[in-house]
C-alpha cells in the first residue's frame, strides 16, 4: 500500500484531528507542531509565539482511496481562511493556518483550490491561509493526541465556546434553497429531508434491498453506505451498521416526540436521514444506523464506475 503525508494548520490541533479521522484512505493523524526552528518543542514554548511554530496535524493517508485534493476541501471546511491573526478566539502566531506541501503535486492542488475559493465569492475578504513547503514537524505531547476523543466533554464546549462550530455551521453547511428542492423532490422526498419526516416501515423503496452497491444522499451525491455494511434488522427501514465515511454525516440530539434519540444527518446538504441506535450487532460495533429510503438513492455496483463512484469499489475488494 502506497501512502502520502499532509500537514494542515488550522488552529487549535484539537479541533483538526476528528475531521480527518477514522474517514476511508486515512491511516493516522497527529497532532503537532511544525513551520518553526526550534527543534522538539514544548506546548508551552509553541503558545509562547516564541518558536515559529503553529499547531497542526499530519496525516498519513492511501491517495488510492483519499485523495489529497478531498483533504485539502475538508481543511477549508474547518477554518476561517480569511483570519490571519489566529483562528476564532485563538489568537497568535501559534494559531495561524497554513497548508505544508510534501511535493510539487500537492503545491499545485493546494494553489487551484485556495484560488478556486478566492474566486468562488464565498468570503468577501481575501483568502490569506499561505501555502509553503512542509518543514520538520514534532509530535505534540501525548496528552493533545486524539483529544476528541480522549476529552470528549470538554472539546464538545470548546469547538462551541471557541466559536468554530457556529462559523463552520454558518459558513460551510449551507443545504440547498428548499423552494428549488419542493419542485424537484416528490411529497415523501422533500417530507423526509427537509421536514424530518419518517417514511413507513416495510412500504419504503431499499428497506429490503439486497444488491450490492452504494447509498447516496440523495440531495447532495455525498457517499452515505454501503451494502456490505446492510443487515436486516426486522424493522423496516434500511439499517447499517455504520456510515462509509463518517466525516459525510452528523449525529445531532433529537427530543421531539417525548424521546432522547441521535438524529442522523446529511453533512453537506443538511438532509434528514434517520436515527442512529445502539441495539445493532455487537460483533460490528452495536450501532444500528436506521435511515429512510427517501433520503438516499441506491448505485449499483456495476454502475458505479460510470455514474463517477469508482473510486469506492475498493468497498467490495
């Protein structure tokens, strides 16, 4: 297996590294430090804005499943990259953002895609994150490493009280203008994804679908599922027992109807999908991902390489 390396600063590295992990094609992330002279730096010397350094994170992926343009997106989407002073409440040179280039192929995406975003209009103000080549990068100390996961609560808060989580929302998770959806979705369709609607149980188009293939959402094209993550769960709806990338979807707290479950979510065009259980099979983790046909459209194994999904039939290896 051929892999690359990426490096990203966007701010605090706690907040870089759950975007990134766990998706398909990526191997490890660190957290660390790099852009600097001062050789294994301490996190204090790097808050100091004494060293040069700024937090980042390095990636290892397989660019035969992940490519480095796709991680290149993902890092936009996790920062304001018209800041040059720091990110959200962190301020200082520590915080700033910059993408490392590990080779000429990378520089080259990485120049198209900030100049893609300056043209695109999104930001009024300029794009100032700088492209440069990577330099030595130290891994942080062991208490920063994988901190969402380590510290759940308390990363929760601070992505929140940090104020990156209401930018990101705000600036990157805009769905699509729903009068244009309403004419173009049918009753169930536009009920299910815009008004968080259920569709009936065993009367649904893929609740008992057993081909091989993808699920995707049915709004935006992002890769949901797939069938060999399908089980019947007797309940149906189409149940999986996890997402093919689970940067492509959003658990949310849902108390409607006198209940506590986790609503289910498209990430980029902010779709309904379902509701995520834990009663699933324990031996693939226990979780039950209960989605409604209408949210999804179904590709066929065989159609995939020619409706543009070929880079997922690794999924069926």
């Amino acid at each position: 297996m051929t892999t690359e390396l990426a490096t990203f600063a966007g701010g605090c590295f706690w907040c870089m590294v759950e975007p990134f992990d766990e998706r398909p094609g990526i191997e490890n992330v660190v957290s660390g430090y790099t852009g600097g002279n001062v050789e294994n730096p301490t996190y204090e010397q790097v808050c100091s804005d004494t060293t040069g350094h700024v937090e980042a994170v390095q990636i290892t992926f397989n660019p035969d499943i992940m490519s480095y343009e796709e991680l290149v997106n993902t890092f936009w989407q996790q920062i304001d990259p018209t800041d040059v002073g720091g990110q959200f409440n962190d301020r200082g040179e520590s915080y700033q953002t910059a993408i490392f280039y590990h080779n000429e192929d990378q520089r080259q995406i990485a120049e198209q895609s900030k100049q893609k975003l300056q043209a695109s209009g999104k930001f009024p103000k300029p794009i100032v994150t700088p492209i440069l080549p990577a330099k030595p990068f130290y891994r942080a100390e062991e208490e920063h490493q994988d901190y969402y996961k380590k510290q759940a609560f308390h990363y929760r808060l601070y992505k929140k009280g940090s104020g990156r989580e209401d930018f990101i929302r705000e600036n990157w998770r805009q769905g699509p203008d729903k009068s244009e959806l309403k004419a173009k979705l049918t009753p169930i369709q536009y009920s299910v994804t815009q008004e968080n609607g259920t569709e009936q149980p065993f009367a649904n188009e893929y609740w008992d679908n057993e081909d091989e293939g993808i699920y995707i959402d049915l709004i935006s094209g992002d890769v949901l599922f797939s069938s060999r993550d399908k089980f019947d769960a007797a309940c149906g709806w189409p149940s999986f027992t996890k997402p093919v990338d689970p940067y492509q979807v959003e658990e949310r707290t849902d108390t409607s109807h006198g209940m506590v479950r986790t609503e289910v979510r498209s990430k980029h065009a902010d779709s309904h999908l379902g509701h995520v259980f834990d009663d699933g099979p324990k031996d693939k983790g226990g979780l039950r991902y209960c989605m409604n046909s209408a949210a999804m459209k179904f590709i066929p194994k065989e159609e995939m390489k020619e409706k543009g999904y070929e880079k997922y039939l690794y999924l069926f290896d």
